[in-house]
C-alpha cells in the first residue's frame, strides 16, 4: 500500500480507513503510544498499539530514532493533542536504533553546540527540521518573488577568475600538484600549466557577470552559493553561503533600495502565510532562550512580533553623513561604551553601530545609502560630491547588515579610474570594462545574504545553525 505522509494524514478526516505511514520514533510511552515524525511537518502521529497484537519483540525495538513502518487505521482520536491517530495493524522496523548509542540520546536536551558536531543527525530534531522547512519555502518564495516580476534567472560560474569585491578573500582552485608545482623561469608557479591555463577561485559574488545579463535581459537574479575565505569567527559568517544577487538595468539606488524593501517583507509574509506551525515552534524556542538571557540584553519584540513588524513597516533611510551624526552624538559614543567610538566622518560602521542605529535609535530596519567611496567597492556608482558613492546597506535587528548593494559605475573613464587607483588588475576585468563601452546603461542590484534571512526568519542566533552543513574555519567535516 502506497505510503501516506503524515501531513497529509492530519489534515484527513478518519473513517477507519487503512493507511501506511513510514517515519521515525520520537517517543514511545507506556508500550502502546508511538510517536511518529516523517519530516513533512513538525507535528508527530500517534500510532497506538493495542495489547498483544503486536509481538513483544518487536515493541523492544521501538526505541527513539528507529525507523519504521506502520499499517493501520486512521481513527479519530481519544487523547488531546492531536485529532487522528492510527490503530496499528501492522509494524516493521525498518531500521533500528540502538538507544544506549544513539547520539541524540545520550542528553535530554543537546545544546546546538553539541547538535554541531552531529550535524549528520541534528536534522533529525524538531528545531532543525523547522529551520530547513523554513529554508526550504524560503528559496521558493525567492523564485516566485521574482518570476512573479519578470525577472530571469541566471546561474552565474561557481569557479572564476576575477574577485568581483577587489577584496582578495578567495579560495583557490587548482589541480597543480602542491608539492611540485610548474614554475616559469623566474621560479614563480606557472599557473599557465594549471587546469584553466590561468589562476582561478571559488567565486565570492555572481554579480559581475550577473551585470552582463542586466544589459541584454534587463532584469535578471542569481542565486547560488559564494565562498569567502575570510578568518571570521562570528555568528554572522561563513565560508560557503548562499547569496541571491538581483541585478536591474535602468534602475537607481533609489529604485533599488524600494526592490530590496519589497523583496524583504515578501519574503517575511510569505513565511508568516505559509510557515506558521514551524515558526510558532521557534518563536517558542527563541523566546526560552531569550528569557535565560539577563534582562537587559532580551529583546523587546519577540520572533513572531518582530517578524509582522519588519512586513508591515517602511525601513529607515539614511545616508551615511546623517548615520555618523546620530552616533557621534549618541549616549554609547559619548560614555566611552562603543568599542569603535566614532570620531570622524570616513571610518567604517561596526556592528555594534549598525545595532544602535537599528535597533535602540530607529527601532526599525534601516537602509543606510551613499557610503564614503574609501570604504567600498571599486564598482559602485561616484556620487557628484566627490567622496561618496551610491553604497546601500539594509541593516535588520539582532543581525546587521542583511542586504549590500549599490547603483554601478556605468561611466568608463570613471570605473577606470578608479580600477588604476585601486590598483585592480585591468587585464582580468577587460569583459567588465567593455560593458561600459558597448551599450552601457544606468543599473543596479544588490546581494542579499540568504543565511542571514534564515536567521531572522527562524530567530536563530547562530549563522552555523541555519545551514545544514556549516563550513566556518577550522571546519568541514561531512
Ligand atoms: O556586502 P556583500 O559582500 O556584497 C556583495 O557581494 C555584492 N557583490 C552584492 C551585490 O551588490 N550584488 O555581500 C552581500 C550580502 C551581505 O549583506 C550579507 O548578508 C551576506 O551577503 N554575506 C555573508 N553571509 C554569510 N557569511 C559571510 N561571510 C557573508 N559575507 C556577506
Ligand atoms: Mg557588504
């Protein structure tokens, strides 16, 4: 008999129909309450086993985390909790689970500390298999927000040979052999005999080939995986993370902060609409963890509250000169509490300044715009003041910046020099460079971290939690 899921199966109403259901124990009470979860939803079935139909043997086996399989009845249910439950008829243990080993077993409660280092079964638990739900419709409402727009998606290279941020934080990839590498006549490595015939890198950005399909299909998106090879131990980083980039001909910064406001609170509706049992999970995880945290460091709103807040709210905008007024000025600026104290115009923003600004000044999610051209990168738009360039940053609470983007530098003697200035290396971006020379065009586009929407979406404090496999430094085990 073809297999039911159990979401399915709790939105049916029973009629002693037989049905098969196949998932893994959760709990098993008093030798006759099994608790089934197959992963659809965070809900479990209860499959009752009625005394002596089922071998004693057999109910050994029952022990949490074994996988099975169930032919029953779906029967309305007596007990609360649930309105159908299933009358065993039949039960195979598909596979077994040897509780005394079971790494899932040995606490009551793991810590996701712990969870980590099994990342292999940590799926298995409520909150993480919350989270990639979550993730999951998440991705899906990324295509439909922009399908629903016109907008194409393009799958920009994974291997590259340019460094689309000019930051140098890039993982190489070679096939030479590192213990006896080619050299050239000056003794350097000859990556002319590496696989590509020149130096290539895991990419950090789509954007600036996303850009040469900007201008032909006029609105396009990538959405893929990007590598950083920076030295960042923090809850906010990794070093594979999924980036979606937007990149929009004949669009402003202006045009462009309104399509990042958009696209945010669709994606936070959609999850409210259509995530809710999975979210009202973790809004009660959160909010244990936030009520063990001190008072004054909980926050005000709690996940849910928060997340109807940042949908229904217009975000903050901001330029940069105005931001490093407030802080200048602030109490924690004043009292010497700041870390970073800010003194000047032209020194970049720290979290803890982001944090102010978003979540003790504003109260609200804040786009900051037109950033000092020293602290950004080399393709974005000049403003005519001379020193600033068409920079945004969406900044959200308890997570910073969410969104970085900018309006790009259409202007070829601008780009160009500023690529000499920066010291770029001109003869790999001469694809970049004739852009600007053949049909160039006003655009724009931004990257949206998607690890970090996860964050604020699911409330969890840390980015290695809402990945299934986290690769942060000094790790990538499985
Ligand atoms: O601000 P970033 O570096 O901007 C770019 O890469 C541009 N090329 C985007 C564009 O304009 N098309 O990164 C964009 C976003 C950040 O705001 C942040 O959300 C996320 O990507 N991000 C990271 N997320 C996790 N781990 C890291 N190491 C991240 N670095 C950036
Ligand atoms: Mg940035």
């Amino acid at each position: 008999m073809k297999r039911t899921k159990i979401k399915a199966l709790l939105a049916t109403s029973p009629s002693n129909q037989l049905v098969t259901v196949n998932g893994w124990v959760r709990t098993f009470r008093n030798n006759q309450f099994i608790s089934i979860n197959d992963g659809s939803t965070i809900q479990n079935l209860q499959a009752v086993v009625e005394l002596n139909s089922v071998d004693e043997s057999l109910l050994k086996r029952l022990t949490p985390g074994a996988c099975l399989s169930v032919i029953g009845e779906l029967v309305a249910s007596l007990g609360k909790g649930q309105a159908v439950e299933v009358k065993v008829k039949q039960l195979e243990i598909l596979g077994d689970c040897d509780a005394e080993k079971y790494p899932l077993q040995l606490k009551n409660r793991p810590s996701l500390e712990y969870l980590r280092e099994v990342a292999h079964l940590r799926s298995r638990t409520n909150t993480f298999s919350a989270v990639m739900r979550v993730r999951h419709a998440m991705a899906f409402a990324v295509h439909n927000f922009f399908n629903e727009r016109g907008f194409f998606y393009i799958h920009t290279p994974v291997i590259t040979g340019s460094d689309a941020e000019g930051a140098g934080a890039m993982f190489r990839v070679t096939t030479l052999d590192p213990n006896n590498p080619p050299r050239n006549e000056q003794g350097h490595i000859d990556f002319k005999e590496d696989f590509f015939g020149r130096e290539t890198n895991l990419t950090v950005s789509g954007q600036l080939e996303g850009e040469t399909y900007a201008l032909a299909l006029s609105e396009i998106y990538t959405f893929g995986p990007t590598f950083r090879a920076e030295n960042s131990n923090t809850t906010r980083h990794l070093a594979e993370f999924w980036m979606i980039e937007p990149e929009m001909a004949f669009y402003d910064i202006q045009d462009n902060m309104q399509l990042a406001q958009d696209f945010l609170q669709y994606l936070v509706r959609y999850a409210l609409k259509n995530c809710t049992e999975d979210l009202e999970f973790l809004n009660k995880r959160a909010q244990e963890e936030e009520d063990a945290k001190p008072k004054e460091q909980r926050s005000e709103l709690g996940l849910m509250d928060r997340l109807k807040f940042v949908s229904e709210n217009d975000f903050q905008r901001l330029s940069y000169t105005e931001a490093i007024d407030i802080l200048k000025n602030s109490n924690p600026n004043k009292k010497k509490k700041f870390q970073y104290l800010i003194d000047e115009w032209g020194v970049d923003l720290q979290s803890e300044h982001e944090r102010f600004l978003v979540e003790k000044h504003f109260k609200k999610p804040v786009i900051l715009y037109n950033y000092p051209a020293e602290i950004k990168a080399f393709y974005m738009r000049q403003n005519e003041d001379g020193k600033t360039v068409a920079a945004m940053d969406v900044l959200f609470p308890g997570i910073g910046e969410i969104i970085g983007g900018s309006q790009r530098e259409e202007r070829y003697d601008r780009i160009l020099k500023r690529i000499h200035e920066l010291k770029l290396p001109e003869k790999d971006l001469w694809w970049y460079l004739e852009l600007r020379k053949f049909g160039s065009a006003p655009h724009s586009g931004f990257g949206l971290g998607f690890e970090r929407l996860i964050q604020f979406v699911t409330g969890m404090t840390n980015i290695r939690d809402v990945i299934p496999f986290p690769r942060y430094p000094g790790n990538a085990e499985f």
